[in-house]
C-alpha cells in the first residue's frame, strides 16, 4: 500500500539504537546517552509525522504491509496503524523520549557507582528502554497474533531486567512478581487464541473479528473443541477468560491489579513512566483492539456484561479509596492509575451492549469510545509527568517520599509546586485541563448504556480529588518543615523539561479536536463495525 | 444577523482570563502592573457587560440570543459534535453587571487589604482567573460550559482559601471547601450526562433543539426512571445537588463558614457576592427543567407545584432558618456574615421554588450589593482593628471608623430588612409573598418569617458589638492583643480611601436598588419575564407591615440584650448564654454538624480506604498468590506425573522427585528463571490437554 514501510521501520529503529548504545560501550557513557536520546527524537519525528500524514477522515487502517510469513499456518506480517494505533504510537514516543531525558537526573540507586558519578548511566539501561520501546511499537501496530504476541512478550522482557537491574530497595521481588504476573495473563491469552487457531485456523485480528461479527466464531470453537462436553456459551466464556486474563493484569482490572503498586514503587523513576504511561496501555489497547471487535459476542452476555461492569466500577473505587489509604507519593500515584484506566474499562464494557437495546446508541458507544483513546493518552501523559514530579522530590530529599515527611514546599519552591500541582489538577479531572474531556465522554457514553456502573463510578472522582487535594495539603501546604529550608526550586533545565508536558495538558485541555480529530473516524468505524 | 456584542460576549470573560494569564508569568514584584492588569480588565468587562445590558433592554422579555460553536467531534454525524456557545438574555446580562460591578470595587478594595502581602502579585492573578470563570458561568449557554467554568471557579476558591497556605487551617479549609463542593459537582456531573442522553445536547438555547427548549422539556416530563419519579424531576435533583454544594445549602454547608479564611476581599467576592451565589443561578438558568411538569407543558392545565421545586423550596426554608440561627451564637466578625449568606442563599433557594426565578435572582442580586459591602466593611474592621477578628475584642468603632460605621449601618439594615428604604427588604419580602401565596405548603413561610426575625436580631448583636459600647480591644491581654501591641497600633483607626470609597459606593447601591423591584413598579422582575402575581394589591401591603413588625421585633429583642448595656469586657459571658446557656452552646456548636460529619462520613471514609487497602494486600492480593502456587503447583504435578510415571524408569524419577522437591523449595525464592521454566511446563501440559480434549470431542 505505502511504498516506504514506515512501520518496520519505526519499530527496528530503537532496535538499532540499543543496540548501537551497547555497542558504544561503558567507556563511551556520555555518546550512549546521547545516541538513545537522538534515537528517542527521531521515533517521536517519525510518529509525529505519521500522525499528521495518517488519513484521519477515512479511519481506516493505513501505512499497511503485508507479507506471507508461515503460509502452511495462515500466518503473515501485517502491520497497520488506524487513529487508535497513531494515537498509541505518538504516545510510545512521547513519554519513552521523556523517559529517557529524565533518565539523566535519576542515578540515585544504580549499584554501579560509576554510572551515578558520570550522570550519564549505563549504555544497557538506555538499550533495555529502546528495546522496550520496540517492543511497544510492534504491539501497537501488528494486525496478526503471531507477531504481535511475541512484541507483546518481548516488551516485558526488557521492563523486567529494568525493575530488576534499576530498582528500590524491594526490585528483586517486585520485578519477579511483575514478570510472573503478566506472564501468567499472557499463556491465559496464548492458548485463548491457540484455541482461536484451532477452530478457526485464522491469527489474523481483522478476519477474527469478522468471524466474531458474524457470530461464527463461538460455534466454531463449539464445532471443533468439544471439549469436556461444555456447552457452546461455557466454552465461549472460557475461551474469553483465558483472553480477559491477559489484558485485565495489564491493565489492570481487578483483583488482578496486585502487582502494580509494588512494581510501580519499586521500578526507577524513569522506568515507572514508560510502565505507567504505555505498558499499561497496551491491556487498554489490547481490549479495544482485539477483545471487543473479537469477542464482543461475548462480551454482551448479560452475566459476563454485569460481572465485567461490576470489577471495573470496582476498579475505580477500591483503587481511589486504595490511594487514599497510602502513605508513600509513588504508592498513591500507583493505585491512581489504576483508578484511571479504570475508567476506560468501564466505558470499553459499557460499549459492549446489543445494538437494540438502546434506542441511538452508536453515538454512545462512539463517545465512550473515544473517552477511553483520549483518556489513555492523557492519562499516559499526566501521569508520566507526575512520577517525574515525584522522582524529584525523592531526587531532592535523598530517597524521601511519604506524605508526611515534607509540608508548605510552596514556601521556598513555588515553580516546583505550581506546575506540580497543575499536573495534579489534570490527574483530578479539572475542566481546562488533558484530563477532563476524557472523563466526561465515558461518562457520557457509559452513563447511557450502563447508568449504575456509571454513576457508582463517579464516586471515584470524588475520592480521587481527596487523595490529591490531602496530598496538596500535606506536601505543599502548611508550615514549612524546617528539614526542608534549602529545597531548591526547578532548575531551568527542569522547567523546560516540565514545560511540554504541561503545555500539552493546557492544549488537550482546551482544544481536544487535536487527538479526537484523528481518531475519531476510527471509532466510528470500529462501532460501525461492531454488528453483535 | 447577530449583533456585535452577542457574538463577543466571550470577551466579558475572557479579559480577566487573559489578564490572570499574563499575571501568572510575571515576576513577584510586578505588583502595579499585575493589579493594574486585574482591574483594567474587569474595567472593560463591565463597559462590556453594560453594552449587553444596554442590548438585552432593547430585546423583547423573553428573547434569547446566542451564539453557538462546534468545540469537538466525539461521533458520527451532527449529534456527534459537541457544542458550546454563549447567551444573552435579561439573567444573564444582570449577572454580568453585577460580578463585573461588584468586582471591580473588590479589586480596587483589594490594592489597600493586600497591600502589604508578598503574594500581591499571586493574589491577583487567582482574583483576575475567578473573575473569568465566574462571567464564564454567566454567559455559558451549555451546561457543559458552565459546568467547566464552574468547575475553575471551584478551583480559584480552593486557591484563594488557602492564599495564606502556611497556615493549617487555611490549608484545611480550602481542602474542605473542595471536597464538599465536589460532591455536589459530582451529582451535576452525573445530571449533565443524563440530561445529554436523553436530549442529546447541552445547549441551552439552540432554535428549538436546546434542552431548555420545548421539545426537550416534553421529553423529559413524560419519561420515567425507574425510581418513579420523572426523568426531569431527577435530573433536575442532580443539578440541585450541586447548587447545594456551590451555594453552601444543607446539608453541604459546613465549608462556607471555614471559607474565612480565606483574605476578606476573596470572602466578599466569592464566598458572598458571587460564586456562592452561583448555585442559585445555575436553578435559574436550569429553570425550565426544574420547572416543567406533563400538565405544566402537555396537558396545559393548572399545573401542580413540581417535586424538584418542592425539594429547592424546602432545603431553601430549612437552611435559611438554620443557619441563621447559628450565627446568632457566633463572635467571629467574618462567620457571622458567613453564616448569614448560608442563611440569605437559603432564602433565594426558597425564592426560586416559590416565586420562580426573578424572585429568587432579585434576591440574589440585591443580596450581592449588601452583603460585599457588609463583608468590605468587616474586613476594614479587621484592618482597623489590628487583624482582629472577634468581636467581643471590638466595640465602640463608631467613633473610630465612622465611614466605616455608616456604610456598615446600611448594609446591616439592608441584611435585616429594614422597611422601605432599603433594597434587602424589597426582595426579601417579595420572596415572602410568593411563600405566602405557595400552594404546596404554608410552612415555607413561617420559616422566612422566623428567618427574617433571626436576621435582624443577629445583625443588630453584631453591630451593637461592634460599633456601640467601648472599645475592649486594647484591655485584652491575650495574645492577639500582645501581637497587636507589637505591631504598634493600640488604638483602631479608619482605612484608607482606597478601601472606604468602594464600600461608600455600594451602600448607595444598598439604598438604590429598592427602586427596581417594587410591588408597584416591579421593573426587574418584569424584565427577567415572567412575574408572579400570587396576591392583590392589599395583601401586599398587609404582609409588608407583618414582616416589618417582625423585623422591628428582631432589632429591638437585639438591642434589647445587647445594645442598651454593651459588652464591658471581652470575656463577658454573652447575655443569650446567661439566659439560656444550653441552646446557645448548641447555635454556638453549630449544632455539632461538623462533629458529627467527622464521626460519620469522614471516618467512614478514612475506614473504608483502609478496608480497601487491607483488601488489596491481604485479600486480592492473598487469592492471587494462592491461586498462582496452585496454578504453578498443578503443572509441576502434571509434569511429574507425565514424566515420573509416562516417559521415565524409577530411578530417573527418584532423580527428578528430589529435583522436583528442591525447586519446591526454590519456589519462594523470587527467581523468575525458575517461575518461567515451571509456567513454561505446565504450559506444554495445558496445550497438549487442550488437543487432547478437541480430538476427543
């Protein structure tokens, strides 16, 4: 379709980058860095480019390849990005390129001294980001299982030696616990679609959805599994199960979300940003993508619709009153996003509904729908911002970050706080700000298909704005603690750092047509497409 | 074709916008220009905000006009655009002259109150930003726009709560105030939602397809939820629930009277003149929902008082007496008043439900002249008196402050509803007029009147404290005194020009604006449309004399205990609690409201995060941990047995047993190589079993 494979090579890029960065060495510190930086610019010109020349007015999928890979088994390389896939890819670039910028302030806890003293850090830590970040891309891009779930994998390999190399104090177990986790939700999702394969003999997305569209695919698995003599609608809801699993621990949906807060806690700085602002996104994306189109047949089963609306609405509550009961600023930003991808599973449930049980519902399902797109890139962006935020305040007290251990911040270190505290407000939802529009749209879509869900959701809201405002009160507000009387304010540095992401909140605050502009039509699309 | 002014309205907010966003990149010491920024802005504002009341007079009453534009695409198709717009009718272009009238003189009062404040520069950027949300909230013609704007004005008052952040208190209260508004915004969000789906727009007004439009309104009135009540009815009870929190009603108040912290000049603006009141006016704008019932729209009968009027009207009643009767046990200068707009907002609650909206927006509006000027007067005291805020350390400023005095007089008499020549008695009797003429219920009414009595009496305890007797301040020996002492002022003194003249200003307006709203020349609420003609003419004049012998009653049982023998010393007993010292320690106690939310709801909640917390780490967390070894345990054994038993001779497996066993004990050793191997085996096991079980089906 595109002469040029822009995709390939978008996703071999940081390849080479890591590996030119280990090639660089531990004598060349300073050119590692720089190359992971200049590797960084150059996906986030790239994905930028493809945002702008993706044609948003159509939402198809574009920039597509395709070749035969494993013919005898039905399996190609096919890549494609639509508005969801630009979205996600711009998104991948733009915090992995903070990532890695802010990477330069964090070398507080790397055993090797000589990697803190330079300021540089390791050449393999900067490779395990790029590898990530490919990782990342390909997930975000393959149409067929095959590849998708080894980028899928693949991601979490490099992650895992991150956490494992680069954490806190706790890494070792908070890295296996990681590792273990989403490894376990990702055999749950390989033999679901090994299943899939079987009765099918399809790994691409696109005709799985259509099978799925048409209904053919439930009895399909029925036709060829007859397996323990369940019946056709069991067999289906195992099969999705085992698919759920692996996204809802990504995610994560609970009561599969355990093992974010310690990773969170635990992983550097820099890497809880790109855990937070794109790992978890790809569970989102991998529900909007792959499990709604696929096995929406069985996602609006009464039973599995109210069970699955009942733990997202979960999700959002217990995670903000979760939040609400920590003590430690990364613990609460943990169960903060949990809270706010809580949200997006709970419209992308919502939208799972008869088409006739509603009287319009395709406007519903649409603005739920791009509340969720809208909501991951915001999300990903604030919260990415305030782990940074976090990161240096652990930075600056050597290690500290309890709620109690600082107090009136805004004394001496009043840029800190103000920008600070504008990514706080984006984090709560203010009007103005990123993260509003999203939030309104779910709701706007999921009030309508699902009203309790919904409107027990909204007390989320309401417990998040009193973890945020309690920590504004703590941190920042009151006396100063004396501990404290030197604090140093942003550096210029920092303040140019802090100064982008924060633009865009005010940008994607006031003018959202900027993300929904190109995904719209992609959602359209997708609810044109959903039959069930 | 749309007039010029129609089609800027948005520059009325967007100039102080504008200003707080210039202000807040300059440096501190910018201080001239960041208020000059401020006030030059709102000073155009208002010149504009005349312009649109000079068009909205020469409109037909009822005439909506407004202009309306695409903000984003969130579906396919025109009901896939999401619109926001702005209007210009007779509500809103009242609203815009006072915020920007009103606001002006605070501005101006603020350059002399905070002109010794190291955040001067700050201050005027977060007064300039509420000034923009607030005329956002006016003009908004979609409920999602105001909804925003009324969400940053939310946030301006948090920040300007907490201005003197370093104290825990203000930090306390700004925190407070957020989160109890909070819960009122959260039910009008989830009232905005529901209202969109089931009108599929926000707008207000938009040719006939707004939701305050007819068609929508028969919609909504003829729909039922599952709860039995009408869709509208519902709706309309979510909006509500987020003016109770907005305008501090019961049972959301408690954050109001904690919002004094804040400077006085933020107390006058927006916790009295304005953005407390905009609760009050989001019931007016959203009128017509509030309103309509199927024989109001459909039937075109008599049309029965609606439940969600009903519900306004009684909360309206309740707190206006209520808080009222707290803030006759108060000594803080600022919580008296505090208290006493809880109680006025209360009133306009009622005038709404009662009366409909001019009723209730006379109300508001007249109540926006006095009760800055009260709250400008009371922070000239403070100024006056050293930063003193009780008023048993005050006394006897009459001849100390006497511009002060005279402008407080007349806002305290407009307060209390001094018959004819003042402006608070005008709509304060309006509104009990309609309550006498409501057909739901008669009870509404003695409440006002009880209400109306309690005002008077705890205006003229305030006053007479205040400005009567002698001054007890410089007796004091405690330590405010001492500070005070230190500060070199013993004696209180007159504030400057820049802070009398704005107060002189509105105590004309106190007096002034009596004439607009009459009985027999009622100007305003004809030109708000719609004016209530519950009674005749003698029944008018019979109520008046009723409620003036109630206000007289209150004036004089108030300068009855507290006038004729003013307080000697500070510490004196007060003499409603030598009387009856139970009740006045309940009023005083407020009625323990806060207590008993700190028992209940706050301790539940702080309960609840740690029920959620201790679910998490043991319970969640518990099961998954069980279910993984389980999980890792089955494999291990299915690999065992297919190897032990299946492939392997004996001592082979004796072999693997005791490898087998040693990676048991392995298990917890956080190797994930190990975890891998042992998922990756069972994995083999699962996919083989799932073959198995697919040829043998």
């Amino acid at each position: 379709m595109n002469e040029l494979p822009i995709i390939t090579i978008l996703t071999l890029l940081p390849l080479a980058g890591g590996v030119i960065a280990l090639a660089l060495g531990r004598n060349n510190r300073a050119w590692a860095r720089h190359a992971a930086i200049g590797f960084g610019g150059l996906a986030l010109v790239i994905a930028v480019g493809m945002w702008l020349g993706y044609d948003a007015a159509s939402g198809e999928l574009g920039f597509e390849e395709r070749h035969a890979w494993v013919p005898s088994l039905n399996i190609e390389y096919r890549v494609a990005a639509d508005g969801l896939g630009v979205l996600m890819l711009v998104l991948t670039a733009l915090v992995t390129l903070m990532a890695i910028v802010a990477s330069g302030d964090f070398w507080k806890r790397v055993e090797d001294t000589a990697a803190a003293g330079s300021g540089y850090g390791s050449p393999l830590y900067y490779a395990l980001i790029l590898f990530l970040q490919a990782g990342l891309f390909g997930t975000f891009t393959a149409l067929n299982f095959f590849h998708w779930f080894i980028f899928w994998e693949l991601s979490l390999v490099p992650a895992f030696f991150l956490i494992r190399l680069w954490g806190g104090f706790q890494r070792s177990e908070a890295a296996t616990q990681f590792f273990v986790y989403t490894m376990v939700g990702s055999i749950a999702l390989l033999l679901s679609f090994l299943a899939l394969f079987l009765s099918t003999g399809e790994f691409d997305f696109t005709r799985l959805a259509e099978l799925g569209r048409k209904g053919e695919l439930i009895p399909a698995l029925a036709a060829k599994l007859g397996w323990f003599d369940l019946t056709t609608q069991q067999l289906g809801a195992l099969i999705f199960c085992g698919a759920l699993l692996g996204f809802a621990v990504k995610v994560p949906l609970l009561p599969f979300h355990t093992w974010l807060p310690a990773t969170y806690t635990e992983a550097p700085t820099p890497v809880t940003m790109l855990l937070t602002g794109v790992m978890s996104k790809m569970g989102v994306y991998g529900f909007v993508r792959i499990l709604l189109p696929i096995f929406g047949g069985v996602m609006h089963w009464q039973t599995v619709r109210t069970i699955l609306l009942g733990l997202a609405a979960a999700t959002v509550v217990f995670s903000a009153c979760a939040a609400f009961a920590q003590k430690d600023l990364k613990r609460i930003l943990a169960y903060s996003s949990i809270n706010h991808l809580g949200y997006c599973l709970l419209a992308v449930f919502a939208v799972a509904t008869y088409q006739a049980d509603v009287q319009a519902p395709a406007v519903e399902k649409a603005s739920a729908l791009n509340g969720v797109l809208l909501q991951m890139f915001n999300h990903g962006l604030t919260a990415a911002t305030l782990f940074w935020f976090v990161g240096l305040i652990e930075k600056r007290s050597g290690g500290l970050r309890g709620l109690e251990d600082f107090g009136g911040l805004r004394k001496i270190a009043p840029v800190f706080c103000g920008l600070m505290g504008i990514a706080w407000f984006s984090s709560l939802g203010l009007p103005g700000l990123n993260g509003f529009v999203g939030e309104f749209l779910i709701f706007r879509g999921a009030f309508a298909l699902a009203p309790w869900a919904a409107a027990f959701s909204v007390l989320g809201l309401l417990v998040t704005a009193i973890f945020i405002l309690t920590i504004l009160q703590r941190v920042f507000n009151g006396p100063l603690n004396e501990k404290w009387s030197a604090w140093p304010d942003l550096t210029v540095r920092e303040r140019v750092f802090a100064a982008i992401p924060i633009a865009l909140m005010f940008v994607l605050g006031v003018y959202p047509q900027l993300v929904l502009g190109v995904v719209n039509e992609t959602v359209v699309g997708m609810v044109e497409r959903m039959g069930f | 074709m749309t007039p010029w002014i129609v089609k800027n309205l948005w520059l009325i907010p967007a100039l102080p916008a504008l200003a707080a966003g210039v202000s807040a990149l300059l440096p501190r010491r910018q201080r001239t220009l960041s208020a000059g920024l401020a006030i030059g802005s709102v000073g155009i504002s208002l010149l504009l905000a005349l312009c649109a009341f000079a068009n909205a007079l020469g409109q037909p009453v009822e005439a909506k006009q407004y202009f309306n534009f695409a903000w984003f695409e969130f579906a396919a198709g025109d009901a896939g655009v999401l619109k926001l717009g702005w209007v210009l009718d007779p509500l809103t272009a009242v609203m815009l002259v006072m915020v920007t009238f009103v606001g002006l003189l605070i501005f101006i009062y603020s350059v002399g109150y905070m002109a010794h404040d190291e955040n001067f520069t700050r201050f005027f950027t977060f007064l300039s930003l509420f000034a923009g949300a607030m005329l956002g909230v006016v003009i908004a013609n979609s409920l999602l726009l105001l909804f925003i704007c009324w969400e940053l004005v939310g946030l301006t008052s948090y920040l300007l709560i907490g201005f003197w952040y370093h104290k825990p208190s203000a930090a306390a209260a700004a925190k407070k105030a957020f989160i109890t508004t909070r819960i009122g915004d959260v039910a009008l969000l989830l009232g905005m939602v529901w209202l969109y789906s089931e009108t599929g727009t926000l707008l207000f007004y938009d040719n006939g397809g707004g939701c305050l439009e007819q068609n929508a309104l028969a919609a909504l009135v003829t729909r039922a939820t599952s709860l039995g009540m009408t869709v509208s009815t519902a709706i309309a009870l979510l909006i509500f629930t987020g003016a109770v929190g907005k305008s501090g009603q019961v049972p959301l108040h408690v954050w109001l009277p904690d919002a004094m912290e804040g400077p006085t000049p933020v107390s006058a603006l927006i916790h009295a003149a304005t953005m407390v009141a905009a609760g009050v006016f989001l019931v007016a704008r959203t009128f017509p929902i509030f309103g309509s019932t199927v024989e109001s729209l459909v039937a075109d009968g008599a049309a029965p008082v609606s439940g969600a009027l009903q519900v306004v009207t009684w909360i309206g009643a309740i707190t206006a007496v209520f808080a009222a009767s707290i803030a006759v046990a108060q000594n803080d200068i600022k919580r008296i008043l505090a208290y006493s707009t809880v109680s006025q907002l209360g009133y306009m609650m009622m005038g709404l439900g009662v009366g409909g909206v001019a009723v209730g927006m006379f109300h508001l509006i007249t109540h926006a002249f006095f009760k800055a000027l009260l709250f400008m007067g009371a922070g000239s005291v403070i100024h006056g008196c050293h930063e003193e805020q009780d008023i048993r350390r005050m006394g006897g400023l009459r001849k100390y402050m006497p511009v002060t005095f005279a402008t407080y007089a007349i806002g305290m008499l407009a307060l209390a509803g001094f018959p004819l020549f003042f402006s608070g008695f005008w709509s304060k009797d309006e509104i009990l007029h309609a309550a006498h003429g409501w057909p739901a219920s008669h009870i509404p009414f003695y409440l006002g009147m009880i209400g109306a009595f309690l005002t008077a009496f705890y205006m003229t305890r305030q006053v007479a404290a205040v400005f009567f007797g002698s001054y007890r301040g410089g007796t004091h020996h405690g330590e405010k005194a001492r500070e005070s002492e230190a500060h070199g002022g013993h004696a209180p003194h007159e504030s400057p020009a820049v802070m009398t003249w704005p107060l002189i200003v509105l105590a004309v307006c106190a007096i002034g604006l009596s004439v607009i709203g009459t009985p027999w020349w009622p100007w305003f609420q004809e030109f708000l449309g719609k004016h209530h003609e519950a009674g005749e003419g003698g029944g008018v004049v019979g109520l008046m004399l009723f409620s003036s012998v109630i206000v007289f009653l209150g004036l004089g049982v108030g300068w009855w205990l507290y006038g004729r023998r003013p307080w000697q010393r500070a510490d004196e007993p007060d003499a409603l609690e030598v009387a009856r010292g139970d009740i006045f320690s309940l009023l005083r106690n407020k009625y323990y409201i806060d207590e008993i939310y700190e028992l209940t709801v706050i301790r539940f909640n702080a309960w609840w995060a740690r029920v959620c917390d201790l679910l998490d780490r043991w319970l969640w967390g518990g099961v998954v941990q069980l279910v993984s070894y389980a999980v890792v345990g089955l494999s291990w054994v299915n690999r065992m047995f297919d190897e032990y038993v299946v492939n392997l001779g004996f001592d082979q497996g004796c072999k693997r047993l005791t490898l087998g066993g040693k990676m048991f004990s392995r298990l917890q050793s956080g190797q994930a190589q190990t975890y891998l191997r042992i998922i990756g085996a069972g994995l083999v096991v699962l996919v083989i079993l799932l073959i198995r079980g697919s040829r043998g089906g």
